[in-house]
C-alpha cells in the first residue's frame, strides 16, 4: 500500500467531510494553507498541544492555530474568560471596560505602543499602517521585502510569495502594485539604493525574524542598520509582529532586538486565538485617526474591533505572556526539536537540516550542504543556503511536502509539511515522539520511491 493509499484509508473520515467540502468551498477549504491532497485532516478538538481529528487519532499539533496559541490549545484561563463574558454578551456596539483593559495590557507589554487601534485581524492592521503612513510621510509608495507575509491586501501580496521579481498578482490593479516596492531582505546596501533612489517611499515594512515566520532568518543586526536607515531618510519603519508578538517574547522581536518601531501590528496571540489584531505606535502618526481642525482624518470602522469576547481572551493570554515564562518554554522546545532533527538526519546521513529561531521549525529536503551546528540560544542556528530566498521560500513540491505531512500524520503528527511552530504546552516527550514520527515519515517515503 503506497503512502497516499495509506493516508487515505485510516483518515477516511476526513475524506468522507472533504467529499462534501468541495460542493461548497473553492478548493474544499476556507484557508490556503489547508489545502493538502488527496484530502485536509477535519479536527473536532483540541487541547494544549494535541489534537484530535474525526476518526478519533491523537495528534501533536504544530499549527497551533496558525501560530495563534503560544499558551496550547483552549487554555483552562482563557476558556473561563470567555464563558464569563458569553453569559454577559458577545458585542454591545459600544465601548465597554475591556477594550480599555486589553489595551493596557498591550501597552505594557509593547514599550513602543504610545497608542492603540484594535482592529477585526492583522491583514487589517497592515492596511491600516500602510493608510497611516501615507498621510504622516505624505508619499505613496512602500518598501518590503521578497517573501515578507503581510496579510492578503492588495497593497501587500506583491513579492509575498514567488516569483519575487513580479509586480503582477491576479487581481491587484498595476496602479496599486506600483505603489510597492521589494528587494531580497537582509541587504541593507539594496535598502539604501531603493530608499534614495525613490524619495517617495514613505514606510519600510517586515517581518522582524522573517518572512513567512522565519523562512529567511532576519536577526539583530539587520534591524538595527534598518533603523538606522528609516530615520536616515526620514522613512517609517513598521514592524509586523502578528506571528511574532508576544511569541519570541512579551514584547516581541523589537524587545529582543532593542529596536523601536513607528509602527507595530499585531494579532493572533494577541486575542488568544479568537480573531482581533491591533495597530500599536507613536501618538503623532495614528493622531490621524482623530478628528483635528485642519487636518486630514483616517477614517475606522469596524463591527468587530476590540470586541468584548476577543477582549477576555486576549487579556487572560496576556496576563500569563507577562511573566516571560510562555515565550521561554516555546523557544526552548523548539530549539531543542531542531537540534534533535539535525540529529537524526546525520545519523541517517540523510539530505534534510532543520533551521529556524525562537519557536519556530523549518526543514530543508534535497539538502547538500553542511550540517548544522547544535544551536545553544533561541537565534543562533545554522541559516542553510546563505540565506537565499529563492531556495528557502521560493516554489515547493507540494507532491512531496504533502507526502511528508501525510507520513507525519499516519505517525501521530500535524506538521506544516516544512514547518511548524511550538506552544508552551509542547513537551520533551512531543519533540522526541515528533523525531521519531519523522525517521518513521521518511522511511514510509522511501518505499514509495520519494526522496
């Protein structure tokens, strides 16, 4: 039995909800990134790092709501929160104690966060940055960079995903896509030629370890030149840290790095994995939200922002993210997984390396060149193929990457195919049980003549 017929006959009912999904959905699915052949994994619950699909199989989770649950899946804390608040109403339309509450929390945490905005999800706090940026700076256009995810905004999903080079996305009017501007990230000698080459770039935008959560690591030294740079040519920069605040600390990539932001959006574990995002920064720029005698306003609605049930679960996250002790325990885990993976593929002088910081896990297949060395902190591992994006981030063999994350899940394992994030739940237990589900994975791939 071949691996795809394996995977199909003990997940039949996923195939089974799958057969109907594709009678509703384009693509069967309500995310991108849940398309998976021959058919997704349909889960019922969940709990710290498990998961548990329709035909009854525990599996370790490294989706973690897309990387929204650092505290494990329904922590007992944030479940009561928003029970309480269920009993007394899920959205007044009007201000309420909470938005107040959550914001103060987010203050706190975030040094850089003179004012708040909620808003319904972090694709609508990069909009909104972007909007913010205009009217402060005056100038249209943008600079980000190649594979750098901001959300799937017009403005944004140029150069998220390959060809970089292009400008053309289905969709998106030439007219939007001129006002972006990308280069390959960590070259700050490119940043500077397209900065003065384009005095009407107006906001610099990133992932701060980045894009795609870590598929090109960004580290320190980068952002501080970065920083330098925007204030240089008088440029906001903006951090989007939806993936990593309050993931790789309280206060995120800018805490760790010592790099202050104008800007910072965020989402994701900020509402404790119900939907909400923010936009964080100076006074002086989202002072354009305010209605003020001669100046243009930005105008924000929204039915859903800072609403009362994201508002309970993002404070009850929050208060335990404050301690450090989340952040720590996921960073912690992941290096060691990493570690393990570079481990196991040595020992079976196999062409795979494992990469990545903090709590974040990439895999590399087809790999030839040396082996990485065992990280000893969050962010100082081996980065594989001198960082290039093309060979990191660049087009997949989703035949082979669903091929892994079916082996994955016939070993008790939903892993993103190349990639996974951890939780403060995950365990030494799950980062062993994970390696040996990947040595099992690789053999179940070798029978099947997939290298």
């Amino acid at each position: 039995m071949s691996l795809v017929e394996r995977y199909a006959d003990a997940f039949d009912g996923s195939r089974q909800r799958f057969e109907i999904a594709k009678t509703l959905f384009p693509t069967g699915v309500t995310h991108d990134a849940r398309m998976m052949e021959p058919f997704p994994v349909y889960i019922n619950r969940a709990k710290g790092s498990k998961k548990w699909d329709v035909d009854g199989h525990e599996l370790i989770d490294y989706f973690v709501g897309h990387g929204s649950h650092l505290l494990g899946h329904s922590p007992e804390a944030v479940v009561a929160a928003v029970q309480e608040q269920m009993s007394q109403g899920t959205h007044p339309g009007a201000c309420h104690d909470l938005e107040i509450e959550w914001a103060t929390w987010v203050k706190k945490l975030f040094p850089s966060a003179e004012r708040v905005r909620f808003t319904g999800s972090g694709t609508e706090a990069t909009m909104m940055a972007l909007r913010l940026a205009r009217l402060f700076t005056g100038r249209a256009k943008f600079l980000k960079f190649h594979g750098h995810f901001h959300g799937w905004h017009d403005y944004v999903t140029i150069s998220s995903d390959p060809p970089y080079e292009s400008a053309s996305v289905p969709g998106v009017p030439a007219g939007v896509a001129d006002c972006c501007v990308a280069i390959p990230p960590n070259d700050l000698n490119r940043v500077e030629e397209a900065l003065k080459a384009n005095r009407d770039i107006g906001a610099v935008i990133l992932e701060p370890t980045g894009g795609h959560w870590g598929a090109v690591p960004i580290r320190g030294e980068f952002l501080h030149g970065l920083r330098a740079l925007c204030t240089k040519y008088d440029v906001l920069l903006i951090f989007d840290e939806v993936i990593t605040g309050f993931r790789v600390a309280p206060g995120g990539a800018q805490q760790v790095y010592g790099v202050t932001p104008d800007l910072t959006t965020l989402a994701k574990i900020l509402a404790g994995g119900l939907p909400g995002g923010c936009l964080v920064g100076r006074a002086d720029i989202l002072a354009f939200i305010e209605p003020r005698a001669g100046k243009p306003k930005m105008k924000h609605p929204g039915t859903y922002n800072a609403n009362p049930l994201s508002a309970s679960a993002g404070i009850a996250t929050l208060q335990q993210i404050a301690t450090g002790e989340p952040s720590a325990k996921a960073n912690t885990i992941a290096r060691y997984l990493r570690n393990g993976l570079n481990e196991l593929f040595a020992a079976r002088n196999s062409p795979w390396i494992a990469y990545g910081d903090f709590s974040m896990i990439r895999v590399v297949p087809n790999y030839t060149g040396p082996r990485a060395m065992v990280a000893t902190t969050e962010n100082d591992g081996f980065v594989p193929l001198n960082g290039d994006v093309n060979a990191l981030d660049g087009p997949k063999n989703t035949k082979h990457m669903h091929a892994v994350r079916q082996g994955m899940l016939l070993n008790g394992v939903d892993f993103w195919g190349y990639a996974g994030l951890t939780s403060a739940t995950h365990s030494v237990e799950d980062a062993d049980k994970t390696i040996r589900a990947f040595a099992a994975t690789l053999e179940l791939m070798a029978i099947d003549g997939i290298e």
